[in-house]
C-alpha cells in the first residue's frame, strides 16, 4: 500500500503543484493534478445584538479567470501556520477585519475540493462586540493583501444568500450555518423576543 500514492512536484512556490500517482480499485495506476498549500481556516465574526457580520472584500483570480469583476466579499480566512486551527482564525480575523475574537465554534473540517486540492479547511463562527473592534484589519502588505472590512446586516446575508449571491462557498457555508443554528439573529428586531 506504499505505493497507493506518490507525488512529483512540478512547482513550488505559494503553493506546491504536483502529479499524483494513485492506485485504482482495480489495481491500475492513474494520474492525477493536485495542488496543496497546507490546512487553512474560515471565521465568520457577528455581532449578536447589532446582527452583524465582518466580511473582507479583496481581489480574487478565480472569478477573474471566467471574465467576473475581481472582488470578492468573503469570511476572514487564511493558512493554518502551527496546527492549531483555532488560533489560526482568531489571527486572521485580527489581521484581516480587524477583530479580537475569543469564543469559537466549529461549523466543519474537511476538504474544500479533494479531487484537485489537499486544503483541508477548518469553519468557524465567532460572536463579538463593538469593543472588539480593536484593529484596522486590512490585511498584511506583506503578504500582498489589500482588504476592505465591512460589516454587513445578518439579514442582508440571508437575502444574499437565498438569491444565490454570495459567491464565496465558505462564505455561503458559514452564513448558513449560522441561520440554522441562531435563527433568532436573522428575525426582524420587533420579532426577535417574542
């Protein structure tokens, strides 16, 4: 079973490119493209008394690729540096939205697109507060990130994401996530205790 599967890199940079070699059900050998760039994650913060959401906004190429405009509203997310997945979305919701986050809740872990990626990608949701609006976010320009915060109305997600507009699937994921597990957050104000 050693065999099952070998890797030949074909580019190393930002992320790794490779052939894979894998072994069929019926014996046969097959190749197969893969890209890895590691374990990543996804941190959806609201805000449960303003209901309110952080999304970043910033360029992406996958929609350019297909002649869509480059921006992309999106859930803070990033790679996973240590192993410890959690820690990983706390820092990247502080660097990209600017956010101190401290509880967490896993929504999912798994893989994003196992027929041509190994991202393994860990979903959170996170709740805040005005007060842990304590950065700029942004991004790092180091790392080439140039993102507009914006804090978006839960119920303007809902719409979004009933229209089929959220173009973002781990966005779409989280949004969805968090109007199954806190329906409340999504009723009109003057509905919301009764």
């Amino acid at each position: 079973m050693a065999d099952a599967f070998r890797f030949r890199v074909i580019h190393q940079g930002w992320n790794t490119f490779g052939i894979a070699t894998i072994v069929e059900r019926d014996g046969t050998f097959v190749e197969r493209a893969l890209e890895d760039h590691g374990r990543a994650v996804c941190v959806l913060p609201y805000d449960p008394d303003r209901r309110v959401a952080l999304l970043v906004r910033q360029v992406r190429v996958g929609p350019m690729f297909w002649g869509e405009p480059g921006e992309v509203d999106e859930a803070p997310a990033g790679g996973v540096e240590d192993g410890d997945t959690r820690a990983a979305a706390i820092r990247e919701a502080y660097e990209e939205a600017g956010v101190r986050l401290t509880s967490l809740e896993q929504v999912f872990d798994g893989y994003s697109m196992p027929s041509v990626s190994s991202e393994r990608i860990a979903l959170f949701l996170a709740p805040y507060s005005q007060g842990d609006r304590i950065g700029s976010g942004g991004g790092l320009t180091e790392e080439g990130e140039q993102m507009l915060v914006l804090e978006v109305p839960l119920a303007d997600l809902a719409e979004r994401f009933a229209m089929g507009t959220i173009n973002d699937m781990k966005t779409a994921l989280l949004v969805q996530a968090l109007r199954l597990r806190r329906p409340g957050l999504f009723e009109p104000e003057d509905d919301a205790g009764g």
